[in-house]
C-alpha cells in the first residue's frame, strides 16, 4: 500500500538515527510510520544528535536510498526526513554570498530525497533557528520543558552581524522556493513547511516570517503548488494563540496543504509559553484530533517536542511513550466513532 492511500496514523519520529534501542521501541508501542529529524547537533537537549547522513552540504544517493532500506528492513515506513543541518542553507535565508551555490545541493538533495523513494521533505526558513530561554523549566511531577519568554532576549546581540527585516527575508524565501519547488514537482517530492518557533516578528535581529496565519497564507501562493504544504506543527500555532489552531486547520486542510502534524502544545503563548504534556496544554488535542479527521487530513502525527521526565532516556523515551500511549487511544476511540 502507498503511503498516500494510508489513513490518518501515528508515528514515530524526532531522531536522526535509526538504532537498535529505537526500532525496539517503535515495535513495543505499536507503530510502524517514521520521520527522521535531521536538524543537526545544536539541539541535543531534545534528543537530536549528529545527522548520520554524510556530507556537509548536500546528500547523496545512495545514503539516502540506504536509510529508506534500513526501516523497511526493520518492518518500518520511511515517510519524511525533516530538515537538513540548516548551515545547507544558512546563506540562502539570509541572500548572502554564495547562496546559489547553497541552492543548487539543495536542489541535489530534494532529487536524491525522490529518487530514493522518501515522499516529503520537511523544512523551515528560520536563519536564526528555534529559541528557547530555558530547557529546565520545572513541570508537572518534576519533569523538565523548555521554554520561552521574550523579555529575558528583547535586548539580545544580533545574530548575524547586522539587521534583516522581514522584507528582506521574504525575497530570499521566493528566491529560494522558486527554485527548489520545480525540482520537488520533478522528484514527486512533497515539501512541508515548519513554523517559526517561537513566532514572534524578530529574534536577534533577524525578522521571522512564518509566525502567522497570514505569513502562511503568502508562502503558499508565492510557492503555489500541490507539492508545497504544511508540516501543521500545533505546538507552534498554538505559541500564536489557541484560537487560531482550528482556523488554520480549517483553511489549509480544505486546500489539501497539511502534509503532517507534530502534535504537541504548549502552556501560554507568545511572548511567553512553556512545553507541556499532551493532556495540560492550551488545546483539547482529542478535539484538535478528531478535526483533522473530520477534515480529511489521512497523513501522520509525531510526538515531536516532549518534556524530559525523570530518568528519560535521551530521546525522552518516557515521555514519548507517554505521548503516544495517549495519541493512540485518541485515534482507536475515533476510528470508532
């Protein structure tokens, strides 16, 4: 069966290397859908390390093609990688020096991602990366979330060197998409775009322009395509406000644009928020569920962020446990309705 004729599922994801621990894992809590997370090693408190995959600019072939074997070797579907170590692409974001030579691996990469047979390639346009100011902040019975607040960096240093307002970034975006959605469209490729996280207009001096529904909106008709979609990330739109969560589900499912969900929230919203378990957020996640059913969505949900419980592996296996326990008895109780 094709992945596109599957229905509405679970899956596992957030980890850039397919190990023994992790397939046993996967197996235990009943799933068989991946997604690889290759952002890179600056995120390690959640459980991201090294990308596995070689090269330090583009990816080949045949390491693509061998990571696709090694979940169906294990009895796993292979249905996204997200990411690439954003320094692929840092000088395409920021229209720098050199960024054609950036998009043209990046454009090697996407045909590789088809030709080796992984439908959707997850991404994001956020030069200055996700933010957090805390990855200790205390949560229920002792675990541990990140979180965020904007007064303790409204004065932070520039991260580039100097000031890139929003007009600037979103003419290297249409530079940048408009020349790798042709090749996506080629390859059969499907590519999924991230939220900024946290959405707030700039962070260290650079504009973040995924941070609204209408941002969304624009990226959409400049990259107007039935290849270009949403990785629908609740946790995020819910930064921006719980009330939008459903408007925007509503919107881009009815455009068939979410191409996957992480399915995770948040407590609070910007300017400051902290993660949460899956049942103590901002969204009632079975309704936010049973409306990506009711609105046709059929591809896959992930943990993605989780808080770090007490002796969590460092993939927070606990917690992940915890979340999927919970999202499959959503699912189980919906598919009986």
């Amino acid at each position: 069966m094709q992945l596109n004729e599957l229905p509405m599922r679970v899956a596992a994801g957030q980890f850039s290397d397919l190990t023994d621990e992790i397939i046993t894992f996967i197996r235990q809590v009943g799933l068989q859908d991946v997604q690889f997370n290759m952002y890179g090693s600056t995120q390690r408190h959640w459980g991201y390390t090294d990308p596995p995959l070689p090269g330090d600019a583009r990816w080949e072939y045949m390491d693509l093609l061998m990571l696709r074997t090694r979940c169906e070797d294990a009895g796993l579907r292979l249905n996204a990688i997200e990411n690439t170590p954003t320094e692929f692409y840092g000088k395409a974001m920021l229209g720098l020096p050199g960024r054609d030579e950036q998009i043209e691996n990046m454009q090697y990469t996407i045909r590789n991602i088809g030709r080796a047979g992984i439908p959707i390639f997850g991404y994001h346009f956020m030069p200055s990366r996700v933010w957090r100011t805390s990855s200790t902040t205390p949560a229920r019975g002792g675990a541990e979330v990140t979180s965020f607040d904007m007064e303790l960096v409204k004065n932070a240093p520039l991260t580039h060197g100097r000031v890139f307002g929003a007009d600037e970034i979103w003419a290297n975006y249409e530079y940048y998409i408009k020349a790798i959605l042709p090749v996506a469209e080629e390859e059969g490729v499907l590519l999924a775009l991230h939220p900024d996280d946290p959405p707030v207009p700039t962070l260290g001096g650079v504009a973040r322009i995924m941070s609204s529904f209408e941002g969304f909106q624009r990226a959409m008709q400049i990259g107007d395509s039935p290849n270009h979609g949403l990785n629908f990330c609740v946790g995020t739109w819910s930064e921006m406000g719980p009330e939008i969560v459903p408007q925007a589900i509503r919107h881009f499912a009815a455009q068939g644009k979410i191409f996957y969900v992480h399915f995770r929230d948040v407590l609070g919203t910007v300017p400051k928020f902290r993660e949460a378990f899956v049942d103590e957020g901002n969204l009632d996640m079975f309704e936010i569920m049973k409306l990506l059913r009711d609105v046709g969505f059929t591809g896959f949900m992930l943990d993605d962020h989780v808080p770090h419980m007490v002796n969590d592996s460092g993939w927070a296996s606990r917690s992940r446990a915890y979340a999927i326990g919970q999202m499959n008895a959503m699912l189980r109780i919906l598919n009986r309705v």
